[in-house]
C-alpha cells in the first residue's frame, strides 16, 4: 500500500478534483450526500499524504526517486509542455498539513453551515469549492515546473474568489471577493513576467533544472535578480505581503471554516511555499538593482515591513476574525522576512532562515486554523464578531477557551509550545545574518504576544457582555479543536536546537540548499542560549504587557491610553489609512487616466476606424456615379491609367522621391483621406436620407 501511494502521489490532487466534478455535476441536489462525499475522498487522499509522508520519513532518497512521473501535455516548436508531479521533502510535509487541515475543516463545516443551509445557501455548492480549494493547493504542491505551478496558483485564486463570495446576498462579501482577486491579479503578473524570463533564458520550467541552468551562466547579473524579484511578487500577493496585503483581512467576509482553510494551509501559505521551493534560484540572484537590494534583500524588507505593519494594525481590532487575520499577515510577513535571511562569502551566498521558515510554516498550519475554528465557534455560540460584545466564554465555552488558550500561547512563544521552538529558529537565523532584521522580528514578536493575549483576555475572560447564553457546540466542531490542540503543543519537539528531526528530514528537498550550506545554517550545532533567552523575554513583555491592561477582561485602561495616543491609536483603528490610499489612487489617478483614455479613444481611435468607413461609403458613392455606362469615358479613362504608367516608369527617381516624402508626412495624407471620407459620406447621406 505504501508503495502505491508512492508511486501514484499524483491521485492526492486528483481525489478532491474527482470529488468536486462527482457534487457539481451529480450529487448537487442532495446535500448530505454531497458532504459525505467530499470528506470521504479528502479522507482518503490524507490517508494517501501519511503513507507517502511515512515512507519519506523511513527512506527519503528513495521516496524522491520514485515518486515522480509526468505526461506531454502539448508541443509548441521545440519545446514540450508537460504534467509532472515528485514528491520530495517540503512536498511530503505540505500534503499531510493540507489534507489533514482539509479534513478537519470540511468536519467541522458540516455541523457549522447548517445555519446558513436553512437561509437558502446550497451545501453541495460550498463542499464543491472547498473540494476544489483543496485540490488547487495540493496540485500547486505536487508539481516540479513552473506550468502547473502557476496553474495550481491561477485556481487557488479562483477558489478563494467563490469562497470569500459564497454569502452572495451580502454586498460586502462580494466586494470582498472581488478585491482579494485583483489584488492577487498584482501579483500573479509580476509572477508570470518572472516565469517568462526564467523560461526564455534556461529553455526549461522545471525547478530543478532552471536552478541548475542559472548556476552554468544561463541566466546572470540583473536580469536573474528582476526575474526573481517579479517571482517573488507573486508571494506578495498569494501570501498578503505590504503593499498587497489588503484583501486578506477583508476575506473574513467568507464563512469562518473557509477563512481557517485559507489562513492555514491553502492560498496564504502558496507564497512562502513557493519561496522556498525555488530558494535555490533566489539565492543566485546575487546582483543588487533596487537601492542597492539583491534578490534576499527584497525579500527580507518586505518581510520585516509586513511583519511589523500587520502586528500594529492587529493591537486595536475589535472583530475577532480580522485580529486573527491581521495575526496572519504579520506571521506570514515573519516567515517571509525569515526565508531572506543569509550570510556572504565571497560573493557566495547561504541562505540561513530556509529550515526555520518553513518549519514555522508547519507549526503555524495548526495552531492558527485552531484558532480560526474556535473563532467560529465564539461566533457560532454568541452571533457577534465584535469582542467586546463577548468575554467570559471560559466558563460556558470550556473546551473552546482551553485549545484556544492553547493557540495563542503557541502564536506568542510561550515555552515548550509549537511556536516557541520554530519562532526562536526564525529569531535565530536573524540573529546570526543581521542584527537589525533580529530586533524588527523581536519587536513584531512582542506585538504578537500583547495582541494575541489582548484577544483571549477579551474574549474568554472578565464578564459576558452578550446576549443570550452562549455554549459549546457539538462534536463536529469541538473534535478539530482538541485535534488540532496535540500538534500545536508537541509538534514543535521535532525541531528542537538539541535534535533537529525536522530540519534533518527539509535537507532532502532538491530545493534545499546543499548540504554544506546546511550544515552552515546550523553551524552553531547546539541552542543559541542568547536568542532562546531573548525569546522568553519577548513572551514575557508581550504578556506582561496585555495582562496589565486587559487582564480581567476590561477596556478601561485601554480607552484611557487610548485617549492619550489618539493618532497612534487612530492609526492602527484605520488600518495605517493603506485602505483610503488605494481608494485615493483610484479615483483621483487612474480615473483621471480613464478619463483622458476615453477621449483619445472617441476622438483618436473611434475616429481612424470611423473614418476607414465614411471614406469605404464614400469611395464608393464616387466609383457608383463614375460607372456610367459610356464607353466613351471607359476609354479615357484607359488611355489616363497608361501614360500614367509610362511616366511613373521613365521617372522613377522622381516617383521614388515623392514617395519618400509621402512616407514621412503620412499623417497628413491621412487625415484629408479622412476629411475626404466624411465628405463624401456626407454627401451620400444627404443624397439618401435628405433627397
């Protein structure tokens, strides 16, 4: 069985495609069924990622030897097009995290869209589109070239777009929808320039082989650093980077279960995955172009720009879906910062955070969809988003406060959780590549800690300020929050700076650097007391901070500090103001080119095309009235067109500089055709119309 799942990896991505095909075109008019049907084979493709998973484990080498496999698509001249899939280390690790989120989600949907079931919304429509969430994300796992990659990408945003709009009647879901699409349309061009260049160059879209290319001289200097920098514009969309960041917190709109799935393990994650599944193109691209940046350098601003902006925003949201999206947006901006971490050696360069980011990735997928379900349970049990409309949900919501509790203990760095030990790697590769970027990562971990606390103490403590009497939900919901709770607090043991299992099994991805470099990132074999005290401090700053002000589940000493940094606390309310920037750029900038657009358009183009066809009518007004039927004028007209002939060929100097001149004033030759054209037209229509 497992060298079935081995050798077949590719039907992982087939079995929920299978499945959404199965709801769309049969299952569609029983719901239930439909739900079934979807879990059974996401269930199943899980089973299928722990064997594969399993086998990597045992025998990697082995696994990435025989785990692939591809199919000519088409062939356009020289070069064949192909469908391709192998499974290496990151791939292994990515296919348990999204079917195993997958599942847990599509459970966890079926008892919590009942309500939206008896309002009209259709079951089987929101099992299709998770089903084919899924399938867009492990297709983008599964591949090794960058064909199907973009594919896999290009669908994943189309899923999100059904998703986040699946409340049709809602305007703001909508809107929603349609801004996360074109905020990821941004992105998604800059990532195709980026392909573009590195196929034209190196005659391949395969990963490895690109990567191989660019190090013989293939692809060199600024035009591997552009190609690069466009690539990675692609993260900055899929993955909700500054200054593309914008559409993440407004995919709250969509139902809580969908926004754990997008926040854990499917579309954010696709940027920081592909980041690192190409490293070893980005860590050529040495060249500095924008002020000075190399490829890393851009990558690493970014990074740290987003990490530090999302964390302030986060402080003072009340609506507990966006404070965990912005949550989102500063961990993903953490990791992004991370994967730009290096150190140069004559000129060569090792990456240092690669293992840490993605190993953060990872433990991030649990803890966070954790809390995104148990925020649909708060939301479920109060029908209120605002948080200061909850608090003291601990005692009628036991199970939900204890994992998320859990969570946000594992998000801040509390010791021994999941998150302390992959943060501290991240903390770890900053510290030892640049100081700067070491205390930008400490000081969004410390805004991490306050608002995340900040965020539980509000919810889950002090006195309900609700209505009604909130209670825990059935099992569907409570079993993926005590699930998911196991691995955000023990998962992060196997990467531990004393046995580093998990950094130990990422070297076996091609897309790793080489060993040596490896070996490099952790040279200092054995834990970096410095950075792990650094990181205990940070947890404690962070909580000692939210527990002073929001400790018993009140805002008053908020409002009062509130009060006295209004426009900082203005600031991080209207989210930076980056919102009505955009609106600003709009409306005042591109309207004002759409406008100028419009009137080149009527009068410029309308007029040329326009013109085209008065002077067709016109010509043949003209010729219509010439035809007479006199031969008498046929002949002459004979006897015109022959001693023109004679001319133009006993002349040709001549005719050649008057042709010349011609040439170069056409401009004017056209617009009297044209003016020739609208009177002629004119004419005609006055004859016809008026006569």
């Amino acid at each position: 069985m497992i060298d079935f799942a081995v050798q077949n990896a590719w039907l992982i991505a087939v079995l929920p495609f299978v499945s959404a095909c199965i709801i769309t075109f049969i299952t569609r008019k029983h719901p239930i069924l439909s739900s079934r049907i979807s879990r059974v084979f996401i269930l199943i493709a899980l089973v299928f990622s722990c064997l594969i998973g399993y086998a990597s484990a045992v025998d990697p080498v082995s696994v990435i030897q025989n785990s692939s496999g591809s199919l000519k698509w088409f062939t356009s001249g020289n070069f064949d097009f192909e469908v391709s899939w192998k499974v290496d280390a990151l791939t292994a690790i990515m296919l348990i995290v999204v079917t195993l989120i997958s599942s847990l989600v599509q459970l966890y949907s079926r008892e919590y869209m009942e309500e939206y079931v008896k309002k009209g919304y259709s079951f089987s429509r929101y099992y299709a589109e998770l089903s084919l969430f899924s399938f867009s994300m492990l297709l983008l796992i599964l591949t090794d070239n960058f064909l199907l990659l973009y594919a896999g990408w290009e669908l994943v945003g189309v899923s999100s777009f059904l998703l986040i709009g699946f409340f049709y009647e809602k305007k703001s879901a909508g809107v929603a929808a349609k801004k996360a699409f074109l905020a990821n349309r941004v992105g998604d061009f800059g990532f195709l320039m980026g392909i573009l260049i590195i196929f034209i160059n190196t005659g391949t879209l395969n990963f490895d082989v690109a990567a191989s290319r660019i190090a013989s001289g293939a692809l060199t200097g600024e035009l591997l650093t552009i190609a690069a920098i466009l690539t990675f514009f692609g993260a900055i969309g899929k993955s909700g980077q500054f200054p593309l960041h914008v559409w993440l917190p407004d995919a709250m709109e969509g139902p809580t279960p969908v926004s754990a799935l997008i926040h854990a393990a499917t579309m954010v994650a696709a940027g920081v995955y592909m980041v690192a599944k190409i490293m070893t193109i980005f860590a050529q691209a040495t060249f500095p172009v924008l002020w000075g940046f190399n490829a890393l350098d851009f990558i690493a601003v970014i990074g740290g720009i987003t990490a530090i902006m999302a964390a302030f925003i986060a402080i003072t949201q009340t609506d507990i879906k966006k404070v965990l999206a912005y949550s989102t947006v500063s961990q993903l901006g953490f990791m992004i910062l991370t994967l730009g971490m290096y150190s140069s050696v004559d000129g060569q360069v090792t990456p240092l955070g690669y293992t840490a980011a993605f190993f953060h990735l990872f433990t991030h997928a649990f803890f966070k969809a954790m809390m995104f379900l148990g925020s649909g349970s708060v939301i479920h049990a109060c029908h209120t988003q605002d948080i200061r409309e909850m608090g003291g949900l601990r005692k009628s919501m036991p199970i939900t406060a204890i994992t998320f509790l859990i969570g946000t203990a594992a998000i801040s760095g509390f010791p021994l959780t999941a998150g302390f030990w992959s943060k501290d790697a991240m903390l770890d590769a900053m510290f030892l590549s640049n100081t700067f970027f070491f205390l930008v990562g400490a000081f969004a971990a410390i805004l991490t800690a306050f608002y995340m606390f900040r965020l539980y103490f509000l919810t889950f403590e002090g006195q309900y300020k609700g209505h009604g009497h909130p209670h825990e939900p059935g099992w569907r919901m409570t079993f993926p929050l005590i699930f998911l709770s196991v691995p955000s607090l023990l998962i992060g043991f196997l990467g531990t700076p004393w046995k580093d299992i998990f950094g130990g099994f990422v070297k076996y991805s091609p897309a790793a650097v080489h060993a040596t470099e490896h070996a490099a990132e952790h040279g200092h074999h054995g834990p970096n007391f410095i950075v792990m005290g650094a990181s205990l401090l940070i947890f404690i700053i962070g909580f000692g901070l939210a527990f002073a002000i929001y400790g018993k589940g009140n805002q008053e000493k908020s409002t009062e500090i509130a009060n006295k940094m209004r426009g900082v606390y203005n600031a991080s309310l209207n989210k930076l103001y980056i919102d009505e920037a955009y609106q600003w750029f709009i409306d005042k900038i591109i309207m004002a080119l759409a406008k100028v657009s419009a009137v080149f358009d009527k009068f410029g183009i309308d007029m040329i095309v326009n013109g085209v066809s008065w002077l067709t009518m016109g010509a043949s007004h003209v010729g219509k009235r010439a035809h007479t039927g006199k031969v008498q004028q046929y002949i002459i007209g004979v006897v015109i067109a022959v001693l023109l002939l004679i001319f133009a060929f006993t002349n040709l100097d001549f005719v050649s500089s008057k042709f010349n001149q011609f040439v170069q004033y056409w401009w004017i030759a056209l617009i009297a055709v044209i003016i020739a054209g609208i009177a002629s037209a004119a004419a005609y229509v006055k004859k016809r119309v008026f006569s």
